[in-house]
C-alpha cells in the first residue's frame, strides 16, 4: 500500500507546482504566503487520493465514480435482475416486496461476496416486474430492519400510509433525448433558482411536466440560461426544502417520474437554457428506514462516529469524506445526475458546514489565520476538490457553484492553482448587506461608497455569483427585499393608480438594488423564481401548525400576468435588465471601472465596457446637468428604471442622445463630460454609440 501511494504522487508531479515557484492562489494573492504550505499539502493530498482512487492512473476518476452502476438493482443484459448493497455490518440481507408479499424467501437472499462488505443478489426476469414495491430487510447482531436501498434510483411514498419504498422501475422504452449535447451559456451565467413543487399557481404540489410547460417558457421569455432546481433528491419531509435527503440518487417522484425529469430538462436545453442541481453532500437526514441513518445497524457506516456524527443546528448527519467507500458512493452520485439526466452542473449546499470541525457556527473569520488553523475537515475539503475534478473530467463545460459563507481562498480556483476547482462562489455578503441596510439604514444615510464596495467586494482570482435574495430570505422567519420595502401596503395599495408613498418608494429601490448588483456582477447573477417582480408572502410549505396547507407553497404568477397591478413593472424590468447586460459582448470580461461616486449627493456611476451605469440613491433631490467624465462620443439611454413602463414617473426624455463636452484638460485622454439629468430614486444606463 505504501508503495502504491507513493508511485500515485510521483505519477501526479504534474499537478504540483515546484517548490521554487508560488503555488497559483498564492501567486494571486500574497497575503496567503505565510500559508502556502497548507495549501499545497491540501493540494498534494488531493492528487493523492485520486492516484490512491484510481489505483495510481490505471483507470480515470469517472470510470471509478461508476457506483450506481453496479450497486442497486438493474437488469442484465440477459433479461434478468441484478441486486448489490454495500452493508459491512449485515448479516443476512432479503429483497422483500409486491414480488414476495413482502416475506422473506430464499429465493431472494442475497449472498454476501468475500470480505468486500458488498451483497449480491441475481434474479430471473420473470421475478419481478417494473412498478413493484420493494426494500431490504436487513439483520446483523442484535437487530434487523426494514430499509430502502442506499442506491435505490426510484423511490415513491404511499398517498394513504405515507410509508416510502423503492420501486422497481425498468420502462420499456427507455427516455430517447431531443438535445444529446449541450453546452451552457456562461456570458453572464443568469439563474433562476426555482422548486418544482411551489411553481404552480394552484394550491398543490407542482409537477415535473407543468412545470415544463408552464413555467419554463417564462424563464425562458425573462431572459435566464440557467435555471437551479431545488429539491431533487428525494426527501421524506417536504418542508425541508429538499435539504433532509434520504435517497441520493432518487429524483422526487411526489413532482413525477424520472421520464418527466428527463423531458424538464431536455426542454431547458432546447431553449438554451441550463439545468443545474442543488445537490445536499453536507449532510443526511436521521431517517434510519427511509434513510442512510442505520442501515445495517452500524450508524457509522456513512457518517462521523463520536461528536461529528449529528449536525448540531440542522438535526441531520455528517459524512465521513475520509473513507474512500463514502468517497465512492458521493463521487458517483454526481456522475449519476449528469450522466443519467444531463444535469450540466451543480450549486453544492452547506459548503462552509463541509469546511470547518465547527461547521462554521459562531466562527467570525476575520483573518486568514482561520482559514488555515487546523479547524478544518481536510476530509470534506479533498472530497470537494475530487468532486470538481470529476466534474469537470466528465463535462468541461460543467458548472459548479459552491454556497460558502466563511470566505474560504481558493474556493473557487483552479485545482492546478492549488484551488478547489468551482467555477463559482455564492456571493453571500450582497443579500446581507442589502438586507442591513434597509433595516438600519434611513434612505437619506445610504452611501453609494459602501454600496459600491459590497456589490464589487470579492476575491480577483475568483469568480462568483451576485445575488440580492434567493430562497433564504423568501422563508417564513425572514423577509423578502420587497416585503421589508413596502410590507402590508403590498396588500392595498399595488393597483395601477392606487400607490401610496411607501409603495412608489419599493418599486423604485427594488429595481435599483436589482440594477446595482447584476451591473457589477463577475460571473453570474441569481435570483429566485417570483422575486423578479416582488412576489408578495413568505414561503411556508404544509406543516401540522398549518393545517397542511399549500396556499403558500406556491407561485401567484396571476400577479404578474395581471396589467391591472404593479407587479409587472417589476417582472418587466427585470427583463430588460438582463437584456441590457446581455447586449454587452463578453460582459464578465469588461472591468468595473468607477466612475464617480459621491456619497453627500448619494450619486454612483461605473462603467462596463460601452455601458455606463448611474444611480441617484436619494430619496428627495433631483439633479440637472449633473456631469460624470467618461469617455469622449454620443450616449443613448438603453435602461432607465424611471421610465413609465416599469413603473417609474418618466421625468426624463430617454429619446435624447447624449453628447460628451469636450474638456482641454482632458482631450489627450479623449474624455469628455456627460452631462445627465437624474431624477431622485432612479437609474439610468447609457450607451457609447
């Protein structure tokens, strides 16, 4: 074994940068010198694991990430069945279902192979067919237990018992795909963060297929590329969000069959639109019968023993990242999504949970000394730079995102840089901020400065995804931008002609907040689905204080269709914001460059590429001739979040093209002056024709 891990890292001396020369985060960032030799021992353990993996190169990480290939049941290629647990602990392990009247039979014991922990199980055709109801019913020392497969590909919950079992589930005619290659649109990357089962106007549970009819073409129509499916992986409690996951590589079948799925997807593709997955590998639910909790009566067969077993906030389990069988089984759950339903990529949640032996929980990370203080699982951080990586081997153009909170350097860089290998990091300061300021903040005291800071605060080596609200703030507990803007007064006064004071206020700081953070974005830009035009409510899914109801588990899309009311402003001028950043070619390319700010006058300006973007944050005073050096040429006003058509007064005439005054100080430069007028509460952007 010593010898294998050996050859493994001479055989990966590619990977490592030389001694003599700094390691790529580092490289980019001085201030990581002092801790150089963690990152490289982070990095050098990682092209460890993979040599140590795939048996030093003989095979490529995605031919070693082909668990559920070979675990679970499939039919062979004679016609018949085949059945494989990973189960150390068990004893003796039956396949008990519809088949068997659900006893335990011979006929369908499996038989445990050698000292791998694996069992095994073949059957004739005629023994089962698609659509039969099935589990294992598992023994070991001193226990036994019903359990669904830890590599159950279909799990379906009964409408009356609400008990779940796997299902047998062998089509005749498998899915044939319409789109068979794909390539995501990643300049800017535009998601729309959506849940299947809320997207529906009625109050029920939505579908793989409305929302493929229904909801899609919005999406399409509002200009997003990407859409970041919530809640695939099958969980036994709606209400978590799809958090609590069970069955790793099951989709919800309470939204539809896997065939519905496949069509959501195929469908997104067609209209260029990419499918990415909020896939849960920070953590399991507790759930013993339906879940990975016990499955064969060692409840450390998947997890941490001792005091990192349970999540302490999230009353959930932590994988053990350091055993190469649990390394296995999540390394193939990602190949399985992407190759079994084209998903090009991933937003991979809790990440920081991963990262920290603290989970994160009351950590401030001020310095870089936190990052780097032996606090963290290098576990979980080899998992997630081996994830990437495999990724990334089976698609390139793949898009991972990592929900990060502590900052972590090299999150998002590439693993040849020594970093973990995202394409993305979720920029988590911007909705706090926003959400601050509002709290806190008089509209008279908000400083352009600090805003431009915190929209364009983010490490230069790294790209992320802006964003001013996403599920988090839309849960019952928290707030949405526009219900802290407007709150009840959403309920009176959002009728066209019928605005108060309050409400005038909301619609014009919902698109500048909006405005302000894609314009400044460097890689991507999110937001979820009904946000766009200021959905009203909380999102609260059926629970017993409740009364099991769906009536706010679900989008009002009425509101936005409806031209009597004000909602449309809003879902209008979110569409012609994205149009606006999309008409600028190779807009993530294009540097932020600043071009005044002055926080007495509560003016912004920045220009990307010909675009130049204005905000006036003051809530009282207008401003006439305002000027702004840029450079010298004809402006056109292509968005103004003031014009009448998004809910605005219309004060300016956005007909008038702009021409720069020439200024001798400046003319070598060939600048001029722009000169604007910028009403209160209101942005404008231009372009050099």
């Amino acid at each position: 074994m010593e010898k294998r891990v050996m050859k493994s890292v001479s055989r990966s001396k590619r990977n490592v940068t030389p001694r003599n020369q700094h390691i790529g985060v580092v490289a980019h960032d001085s201030y990581l010198e002092p801790f150089e030799d963690a990152i490289r021992g982070r990095h050098e353990h990682a092209v460890w694991k993979v040599g140590q993996l795939t048996d030093n190169g003989k095979m490529t990480l995605s031919e070693f990430a082909n668990g559920y290939e070979y675990f679970g049941l499939h039919k062979t290629s004679r016609g018949g069945w085949v059945f494989r647990e990973w189960a150390p602990n068990a004893t003796d392990i039956y396949l008990v279902g519809d088949f068997n009247d659900w006893k335990e039979n011979e006929k369908y014991r499996c038989t445990r192979l050698k000292e791998s922990g694996n069992w095994e199980l073949r059957l004739p055709s005629k023994a089962m067919k698609h659509g039969d109801l099935f589990k294992i019913h598992v023994k070991w020392n001193g226990g036994e237990g019903e359990r669904i497969p830890a590599w159950a590909q279909r799990v379906v919950q009964d409408s009356t018992t609400k008990i779940f079992s796997a299902q047998v589930w062998a089509p005749e005619e498998a899915y044939t795909w319409k789109k068979k290659a794909f390539r995501p649109k990643k300049d800017p990357l535009l998601i729309y963060e959506c849940h299947i089962g809320m997207a529906q106007d009625a109050e029920k549970v939505g579908t793989y297929t409305e929302f493929k009819d229904n909801v899609l073409p919005r999406i399409a129509k509002d200009g997003y590329n990407c859409i970041q499916v919530m809640a695939i992986q099958e969980h036994p409690y709606y209400g978590s969000f799809g958090y609590h996951v069970s069955s790793f590589f099951a989709p919800s079948s309470r939204f539809g069959t896997p065939e519905e799925l496949k069509a959501l997807i195929d469908a997104a593709h067609g209209m260029g639109i990419a499918v990415i997955m909020d896939i849960v590998h920070s953590h399991a639910v507790k759930n013993e019968v339906e879940g990975l909790g016990n499955l064969a009566g060692d409840p450390n067969q998947f997890f941490y023993p001792g005091d990192r077993h349970e999540h302490p906030a999230w009353d959930s389990l932590c994988f053990d990242y350091g055993k190469d069988k649990v390394m296995h089984f999540l390394l193939s759950n990602c190949k399985y999504w992407m190759e079994e339903y084209h998903f090009d990529g991933f937003r991979f949640d809790g990440v920081t949970s991963m990262l920290y032996y603290s989970h994160g929980l009351g950590e401030a990370f001020t310095t870089y000394q936190d990052y780097f203080n032996g606090h963290q699982d290098d576990n979980a951080i080899c998992y997630l730079t081996l994830a990437n990586k495999l990724i990334h081997e089976i698609n390139p153009y793949a898009i991972t995102i990592a929900e990060e909170v502590s900052g972590m350097p090299g999150l998002a860089a590439k693993f040849e840089d020594g970093g973990y290998g995202f394409n993305y990091r979720l920029a988590m300061n911007i909705p706090d901020y926003w959400i601050k300021t509002i709290k806190e903040q008089k509209d008279e005291n908000w400083k352009p400065s600090s805003i431009f800071w915190e929209i364009k605060n983010r490490r230069a080596d790294e790209q992320t995804i802006s964003y001013c609200e996403s599920h988090d703030q839309a849960l019952v507990g928290d707030k949405t931008i526009i219900f802290r803007l407007i709150d009840a007064d959403m309920y009176w006064h959002f009728k066209k002609g019928d605005e108060n004071g309050t409400v005038h206020r909301g619609i014009a700081l919902h698109k500048m907040i909006r405005l302000a953070t894609v314009a400044a974005m460097n890689g991507g830009y999110l937001n979820f689905m009904g946000n766009e035009f200021g959905h009203p409510e909380w999102i609260d899914f059926p629970r017993e204080g409740n009364g099991w109801s769906h009536k706010y588990a679900r989008r009002q899309w009425n509101l936005v269709d409806n031209p009597e009311l004000d909602y449309h402003y809003l879902g209008d001028f979110d569409r012609a914001m994205l149009e606006t950043v999309k008409s600028e070619k190779k807009f993530n390319e294009t540097p932020v460059q600043e071009i005044w700010h002055n926080d007495g006058d509560q003016v912004l300006a920045f220009m990307r590429g010909s675009l130049v973007f204005v905000f006036n944050f003051s809530p009282t005073r207008s401003y006439t001739d305002y000027g702004f050096l840029v450079p010298a040429g004809a402006y056109q006003v292509v968005l103004n979040s003031d014009a009448c058509d998004f809910g605005g007064n219309g004060l300016a005439d956005d007909s008038v093209c702009h021409f720069t005054n020439p200024d001798p100080l400046y003319e070598k430069d060939n600048k001029g002056w722009l000169k604007l007028y910028i009403p209160a509460r209101s942005a404008v952007v231009l372009r050099l024709q």
